[in-house]
C-alpha cells in the first residue's frame, strides 16, 4: 500500500519579494518573483480513503482520513497532527471545497523533500502549498486554474495552518516565470507577468539569509496589521491602498505618531512597485537600484521591522558594489537581497561576510536566486494543469 510507485512528481518554487512589502494586506501592490528553489512532492496511490504526508523537513508523518478533514480543521492548528502537517493536509481541505463536487478525493501517500530553506523569508509555506495545490488538483481532477490554487493555498495557511497571511507568496510560486516577477494587485488579484531582464543586464539576485529567524504569525507581524488597520480607520477608507502620496499630510495630523509612520511606510511603498514596474518596462534593472534602497529605509525607519543584521546586509552590499539592496519578507529577521552585477558577487559577498564578522553577527548564509518557473508537474507524466 505505500510503496506503490508514484503517480507522479510535482513542484513549486519559494520566492523573492521584489519589492511591495506588507502591502499586501493593505489591498496594495507586491512584485515577487519566483526562485530557482523549490519543494517537490512525490504521490503515490493507497488502497484506502486516507491521506499520509511525510516530509524530509521532520520525521513525524501524519494520516487523516479524507472524510475525517472537515472535522481535523473545524478550528486551526489542530493540535492532533504535527504542525507542519497542517500545510499539506489544510491545502486537501481547502481545495476539496474550493472544487466542490467536481473532485474525486482518493487516498494518497505524499513524500515532500525541498530545497527552500524554512523561515528565510523565502517562503518555504507557499512551495509546499503550492507543490500539493497543482498534486492534488491533477489527481483528484479539481480542474481549478492556478489563480484558484493559489487562493486554495491561502485559504490552507489562513484557515488550516492559521497563520494571517495574504496571497501574494502563492501568487509567485503558482505564476512566477523564467526572469520574470509578478505583479499582484491585492485587491482585484489581478496578475501580470513583468519582465524583469537580469540575464540579459548581466545582473544576479544575492540573497542575504542573516540566520535570524522571525516568528511570521506572531508579535510584531500582527502589530502591524493592526497599526494599518486603524491607520485606514481613521482615514475612513477600507483600505490603506486608497490613500495616495497626497494624503499624508491628513494622515499625519489625525493620527498617532507611529500610526502615521506605519501608514506612510505602506502609501509610499505602493507608489514604489507602480514605480518600479514603470522603471523595470522603461529603462531595465540597472535602474531600480535606488528603488530598493528607499523600501529598505522605509522598512527600517517608518514600519520598523528590520534588524541590525538586515541593515547591515543591505549597507554592506552596496560597500561591495551592489546596485540596490532591501531585506525581504516579513521582516524581523529572515533575508535581505542585493542586485548585483555578475562580476560583483564574490566581492558583495565578501563584503557582507566581514561587515557580520566585524559586527559579532553569525556568519549570513549568502547566495544567488534566478527567477523561475512556477508550479508544475516535473515528471513527463501527465499535462500541467491550466
Ligand atoms: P517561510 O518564510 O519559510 O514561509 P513560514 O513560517 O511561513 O516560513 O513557514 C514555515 C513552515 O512551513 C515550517 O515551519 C513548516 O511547518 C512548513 N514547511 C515548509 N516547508 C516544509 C517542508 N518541506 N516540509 C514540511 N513542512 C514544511
Ligand atoms: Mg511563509
């Protein structure tokens, strides 16, 4: 029963954030791309109505019956599976009623192995969402569209997992492209592919792990959701992506200080993925170096989520030669990237290295992303799904 051979192989990548964060939540604009790691799993077919995940990130498995899965996630994070469990099993939930009747669930035994690192900022949650979203969607003939599978990984992470996150990670790894980001509008999830021409302006994406881990669901991360919440209140708009660049000066004069700094943090950042998709169309990569840098300094100053080492990975990178550096994801901790041209990498690299040296920082692990390809089937088995 569980060493059958496999139906198949599937993929999805983690991501890189572009630029666009916490804008997310806020109905904003985000401009991720997806990286050349990525979460594989291997399905094979049981004789039973059961679901068994296993996964080279924690020895512990977990089987549910498929039946049993409405029950299981009746609340989230239910205590009774291991943690790590409710990724895979959340995403059969959520898509068994995102598909409604036109699925056949059937048991399966699901091996996941991956190469994104877990609590980077590269989010290691939406590859194996995303890897399970396009497994699951193929064999149980859910017929969903990748838009629709990765509105199926959310709902996991939000529901199942409970983690209050937004949709753009499972965007990018669903929909990302060879040298190419995604633009992701949040509250129409309107897509567009942009791209983003690295390979042929002779640049490479460094990324900067500091080593620090961040606590994505907790703390800090829901502070700010409720600083942009009240932020937009007070404004009497639904959402802070309608006010503009011209309305904080208002903004300034009807809130608290750090209210209004948080604010600021996600107007202004707005503007820079409108710009930066402009820049990118206009004049090519070489010209949104500046662009970074300016998300970067918001993040530290005004929504203050970046960490000594953050801010010295980006200082650093551009010491060494980068043409623009910002830290990525949720902040706290997890990873900076740096632009930079492909003669530049060992110097960069060096840099960063002796700056968390002379810092007394744990050595950052520091190395390339190409944007890639989104999810897929890796195996000549079957079709891609739509
Ligand atoms: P990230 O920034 O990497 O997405 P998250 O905290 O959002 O960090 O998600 C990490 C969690 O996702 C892990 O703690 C684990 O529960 C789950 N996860 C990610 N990748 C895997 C994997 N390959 N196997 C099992 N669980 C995984
Ligand atoms: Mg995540």
């Amino acid at each position: 029963m569980t060493d059958a051979a496999p139906l198949g192989v599937w993929s999805a990548p983690g991501r890189v954030n572009l630029i666009g964060e916490h804008t997310d939540y806020n109905d904003g604009f985000v401009l991720p791309f997806a990286i050349d790691a990525r979460t594989a799993v291997a399905v094979a077919p049981r004789t039973d109505e059961v679901l068994r995940v296993r996964s080279s990130f924690d020895e512990t498995p977990a089987s549910v019956p498929i039946a049993g899965l409405d029950e299981l996630f009746a609340s989230a994070a239910p205590a009774s599976v291991p943690e790590w469990s409710t990724y895979p099993l959340g995403v059969a939930w959520a898509l068994r009623h995102a598909a409604g009747e036109s699925a056949s669930a059937h048991g399966l035994d699901l091996a996941i192995a991956s190469s994104v690192p877990v609590g980077a900022g590269l989010s290691s949650s939406a590859a194996i969402e995303c890897a399970v979203a396009v497994a699951l969607d193929e064999l149980w003939n859910a017929g969903l569209s990748k838009r629709e599978l990765a509105r199926v990984g959310r709902t996991a992470e939000n529901e199942a997992v409970g983690a209050p996150t937004g949709i753009m990670d499972q965007t990018a790894s669903m929909l990302g492209e060879t040298d190419a980001a995604v633009f992701l509008d949040c509250r129409t999830l309107e897509t567009e592919v942009v791209p983003l021409g690295l390979s042929d302006a002779g640049l490479e994406v460094l990324v900067i792990d500091t080593l620090v881990t961040h606590a994505h669901s907790t703390g800090g991360y829901r502070e700010r959701r409720a600083s942009c919440e009240r932020g937009a209140a007070a404004m009497g708009v639904a959402a802070l992506r309608d006010l503009t660049l011209d309305d904080l000066e208002r903004a300034a004069s009807v809130m608290d200080d750090e209210t209004f700094r948080r604010v600021r943090h996600i107007v202004t950042e707005n503007a820079r993925v409108i710009e930066t998709v402009r820049v990118l169309r206009s004049d090519g990569p070489l010209a949104i170096g500046e662009l970074l840098l300016a998300s970067h300094a918001s993040m530290r100053d005004d929504f203050e989520i970046s960490v000594p080492e953050l801010d010295t990975a980006v200082e650093a990178a551009m010491v060494g030669g980068a043409v623009g550096a910002r830290m990525t994801g949720g902040g706290f901790g997890g990873a900076a990237i740096a632009l930079v041209p492909r003669d530049r990498v060992a110097e960069v690299t060096d840099a960063v290295t002796a700056a968390f040296s002379a810092s007394g920082f744990r050595t950052p692990r520091v190395f390339t992303v190409r944007p890639s390809a989104g999810a897929h089937r890796d195996d000549p088995g079957g079709a891609s799904p739509r």
